[in-house]
C-alpha cells in the first residue's frame, strides 16, 4: 500500500480515509478538488484499501490527472 501512496503523492495528489455511515471511505484530492472516491464494504481492510485504491489511481491516470 506505501508503494501506492507513493505514487499519488508524487503525482501532487492527496489521500484521505474516513468513516461515514460505518465505511470506510477513500478520497483522492487534487489542492481542494475531490478527484476520484470511493466506498469499501466489508472484509479485510488492508486487501480492500489496497484494491480500491488501486483502482482509483489507474482510473486517474486513463484520465490523465
């Protein structure tokens, strides 16, 4: 998960994890602008972040922020 981390820092992103409504929830900013976010269900936290958040920064880079 650091090597992700990593990656969205280095890219001028934030990365920020919240709990709304028993969730835990991902949020990728760039300065004040919420770029990409999502929800994780249930499970193993770890594998869960890990995915999403994942998914999330391929899905920025196909749209290239």
């Amino acid at each position: 998960m650091r090597d992700l981390l990593e990656k969205a820092l280095n890219k001028g992103l934030g990365v920020s994890f919240s709990v709304e409504g028993g969730f835990t929830v991902i949020r990728i900013t760039k300065g004040a602008e919420v770029v990409a976010s999502c929800s994780l269900g249930s499970g193993d936290f770890r594998a869960s972040v890990e995915d999403s958040l994942q998914s999330l920064l391929l899905d920025l880079d196909r749209k290239g922020v």
